[in-house]
C-alpha cells in the first residue's frame, strides 16, 4: 500500500508536515507501506516544504524499515537492501 501523506499537509507549517509523517511511522514500520503524497504534489506546495517532507520521512522511516529488514534476517526486497534514498542534491 502507499500514499496517506496529504498533499494539504504538504502546503501547510512545517507541523502539518510532521504531523502527516507521524500518522505513518508505524505503518512503515509494520512493513508494505510506502509513505507518498496521496495524489500529485500541487503546484502551491512551497519546493521548501517539500524538501522538509523528504528529509522527514528519511530520517523517521529509515529507522522502522532497518528495524524490519534486520528482524528478516536482512531480507531485500527488489534489488536493494538500502533503505529510502533521495538524491543527496535535495536533502542538503
């Protein structure tokens, strides 16, 4: 399953963003979920806030799908054992 972040979230404070990625750390950790906008970002969602969402979501789930893969015994799922990775360009 993937979605459940509000793309108004996305357009709020930065404690609408946080809010957003709270409701999901656990869904993440629970394993097959994937934390994206429910739909396409809107063209009024500040490229700032953006960002702010990336680099929140890398640094709460990063933790729950390590947490998960090591609990597999190192699973990989696909072609990569890496957890979510954004382009170092963005999250600088």
């Amino acid at each position: 399953m993937m979605g459940g972040i509000s793309k108004r979230a996305l357009a709020g404070s930065h404690d609408e963003i946080e809010a957003a990625i709270d409701r999901v750390v656990r869904l993440v950790a629970e394993g097959g979920y994937i934390p994206l906008p429910d739909h396409r970002v809107p063209p009024d969602v500040p490229l700032e806030n953006y960002i702010y969402y990336l680099k929140g979501i890398r640094q709460r789930v990063t933790g729950p799908i390590n947490r998960v893969r090591d609990s597999l015994g190192g699973l990989t799922v696909g072609r990569t054992s890496r957890p979510i990775a954004f382009p170092a360009s963005v999250l600088r």
